[in-house]
C-alpha cells in the first residue's frame, strides 16, 4: 500500500495512471449525467410549491458541492506539496484551480437563473451567495499569484500558501446558512437522518452527484496530465513519452 | 552581540518607527487618500446629510480598507530590495518575530493614524458624536486585523514587480468579514444600539488573525525570499 502511496509521487507514474484513469471517469460520468438530466428534467415529479424551476438543482446541487470540494481538494494538495516537497501535489493543486472556479461560476450563473423566477431577483447579498462569491474570487487570487511569478517552483509554494489560508471561507461557506438569517435554503440531502426530498426527485440528483464527481475526476486527470508534461519538459521521459 | 527576543522586538519597532518618521509625506499619502475617497461619496451620491447618515458607516469603512491597503504595498519591499530583510532574517532572531514588529509598528504609523483621523471623516459624513468612541474603536481593531492579512499578502508579493494590484486582489476577500462586522458595528452605534456582538466579533477576529497571520506571513517572506 506505500509503496503505491510513494509511486504517485513520481511524474511519469502519475502521467500513465491519469491516462488510464481519464476514459473510465469520463464516461461513466457521461452516463450518470444523461441519465440524471434526462430522468431530473423530464421525468422528476414537479415540486409542489416551486413547480418546473426547481430543477436546476440538478446541476446547481453537484456544481456548489464540488466548487467547495475542489477548493479543499487544491488547500490540501497545496499542503501536501509545502510539507512534503512532492511537485506532483503542485500540479495537481495547478490543476485543481481552473476546474474549480469554473464550478464555482457555475454554481453562481445557475443560482442566480434559479433565483429570478423564486425570489424575483438574479443576485441577493445573501451570505451564502457572498461566501461563493468570496471562493470564486479566492480562486482567482491563488491563479494570478501562481502566474505572477517567473520561477514556477516559486509561484507554486506561494499559491499554495495562499490556498491554505483561504481554507478559513470553507466552513463560512457550509455553515453560512445555519448562522444568518439566509434566503438561500438550508441542507436538505446531505443530512444525517431522514432525507427530506421524495425517493423520485432525489434518484436523479444522486446520479447527477455521482457523475459530476466522475466528472470533475477526469477532467482533472487530463489537465493534470498536461501540467505534468508542461512542468517536466526537460525530463527525459517526457521525450519518449512524446516520441511513442 | 546577543540580543534578547524582547530587546530585539523594540529595537526593531524603533527602528521602523524612526523610519516611517523620517519619510512624512509617505505617512500622510494614505490618510490624505482616506479624505479623498470619503469627500467623493458625497460628490458622486448626495450631499444630503440624512442619506449620508446611512450610508457612512459603509462609506468609512471601504475609504479605510483600500487606504491601508494602498501602503501595505510597502511593508517589507524597502527592506527586501535593499537587502535588510535578508541581513535581518539571518540575525538569529526569529523571523516571525521580526515578522509581528514590522506589521504591529506599520499599524502604527497607518492604521491607527486613520483612526485618529477618522472623527474628521465621521463629521464630515454626519456621524452623531456619540457614535465616535465605538466607530473608533471598531476601526483600530479592523485596521490591525487588515495588517496581519495584509502581511501576509506583502509577504507573498515582495519579489514581484507589480504586486500592489495582486495584494489587493489577494487581501480583500479575505477582509470581507471585517468589512460586515466593522460597518455593522459602526451602524449600530449611529443608530444608537448596543454594537457589543459586533465588536466581540471583530475582537475575536483580531485575535484570530493576531496569532495566525505571523505565521503565515512568515511562511509566506520564507517563499519569497530564499
């Protein structure tokens, strides 16, 4: 089991691996998704009170799950790679950041489509609204000081600080709508106990979980294979690795 | 030479101090920016001293935050180009505590001059006097949080050649929270309210960040510096 643990920790192996993993995530992913979207539009019984627009939970639920998961994803990774000193926790933490924000963003233009029809306006200065916000712009932070340096050895320790100290809006995040008064709703399927969405409603939008989790795990697969291979350019196994 | 750690922290905020006081028109710039940006609100808004009443607490607080973010820019750039801060993280001291001196004796010389500016700006935006003492004391403890984030943010971008906007962009959404509480309690006070969960609030957050940051400030300066 270390010696596997230790094995990731090595460009090439990481680069086959993300290879071979990448197809598999991506397509199960693709099927949950069709089958999530197809089943949570179309099939899903309407919501008594919100009729057709509660829907967008199906891509708004898994999008804001992983927009916040992606951020501990990278704090951790970063973490990893100041403490240890493995550069593939470096890309992986480079690697992290876009798909992150891009989540994020979605998260924000769904939310924000969602909430003209229901509270009859696109943006609120709601807390858990801002604390999303605050993440995307966390994540732009880390990006820009990570590019801001000539030395990207440099530009990913510093990033990777800066990821860390971001981890204190995680919790804000999850917790904002327990703590303030909130518009937004509160947890209603990641809650110990009784789940208090319909068995119907609910099967779509573990599968839309599930594939957006795939999902995001191939995309990252891909780009970390592509900031493997930018950041070991000089290595003579990138060269074979090329040439084959 | 062996200097204790307590000897070594006041010879170093008076060495900062001295500085700082030897450069008077870098003092002034930021407070004078601090007027500039509270005279402009009432230009751009309405001078209409009720409408003012609301929205100052708000009004103060930004003009506050982007003025001692403008010279955090310069916390450690000084020392790092002309190699002090080097010589100084080699002198044996700790350098998280060289680290805590230069940010608490900046917040001297920046934040808590604002604060004793910021009565001028409160009656200027039809603040009640009674609200000063609160206002006040809401700002010192901001501005001080503002510093140990802001020192991180400086300790990230020392090296780089325009690091001022990345500061910025680095540092603000870290001090939102502070901007919620610090203008809330600052509302609550014009209102005449108690502001006391506010301030415990803020308080706590300086705290916080007062045993924290230097840490990661000083993680941050050992990055940079190599």
């Amino acid at each position: 089991m270390w010696t596997w643990f230790y094995r990731l920790a090595s460009p090439p192996y990481v680069y086959r691996v993300a290879a071979a993993f990448a197809p598999w995530l991506l397509g199960i992913a693709g099927a949950l998704i069709a089958y999530g979207l197809v089943d949570g539009l179309a099939f899903a019984p309407r919501d008594y009170q919100q009729g057709d627009a509660f829907r967008i939970i199906y891509v708004h639920v898994p999008a804001s799950s992983l927009s916040v998961m992606a951020y501990t994803l990278m704090a951790v990774a970063a973490a990893i790679g100041l403490i240890w000193r493995i550069k593939v926790a470096y890309a992986v933490a480079a690697a992290v950041a876009p798909i992150g924000a891009s989540f994020t963003l979605l998260t924000l233009v769904t939310g924000s489509l969602w909430g003209k029809p229901m509270w009859g306006t696109y943006w609120a200065w709601d807390p858990r609204l801002t604390s999303e916000l605050i993440l995307l712009f966390l994540y732009f932070g880390v990006m820009s000081l990570r590019a801001a340096f000539e030395d990207p050895n440099r530009g990913d320790r510093a990033a990777a600080l800066l990821a860390i100290v971001g981890v204190v809006n995680v919790p804000i995040i999850h917790f904002s709508v327990v703590w303030w008064n909130s518009l937004h709703q509160g947890a209603t399927i990641l809650k110990l106990g009784k789940p208090q969405i319909d068995a119907t409603m609910a099967l779509p939008l573990y599968a839309m979980l599930l594939g957006f989790l795939l999902f995001f795990g191939g995309v990252l697969c891909l780009r970390l294979r592509g900031e493997v291979l930018n950041r070991e350019r000089q290595a003579s196994w990138v060269r074979e690795a090329v040439k084959s | 030479m062996n200097v204790g750690p307590a000897a070594a922290l006041s010879l170093l905020l008076r060495r900062e101090l001295c500085l700082s006081f030897r450069r008077p028109d870098q003092l002034l710039q930021p407070l004078v920016f601090f007027l500039i940006v509270t005279t402009l609100f009432p230009l751009a808004l309405s001078p209409e001293l009720t409408l003012l009443r609301e929205m100052s607490p708000g009004v103060l607080w930004v003009a506050a935050l982007l003025a001692s973010l403008l010279s955090m820019d310069g916390l450690f750039k000084g020392d790092s180009e002309d190699g002090t801060l080097e010589q100084l993280a080699l002198s044996g001291q700790s350098l998280g505590l060289i680290v805590a001196a230069k940010t608490f004796a900046h917040w001297l010389v920046s934040g808590a001059a604002l604060v004793l500016v910021s009565p001028l700006v409160g009656t200027a935006l039809a603040i009640p006097v009674d609200a000063f003492p609160i206002m006040m004391l809401s700002l010192a403890l901001g501005t001080l949080t503002l510093s140990w984030l802001g020192a991180i943010g400086a300790g990230l971008t020392v090296g780089l050649r325009r690091g001022s906007v990345l500061l910025s962009l680095i540092v603000l959404p870290l001090a939102m929270p502070l901007l919620i509480f610090g203008a809330n309690a600052t509302d609550r006070a014009i209102g005449g309210e108690s502001a006391a969960g506010a301030l415990y609030f803020l308080a706590a957050l300086c705290v916080f960040t007062s045993s924290l940051a230097p840490l990661a400030a000083t993680a941050a300066l050992r990055i940079t510096l190599e």
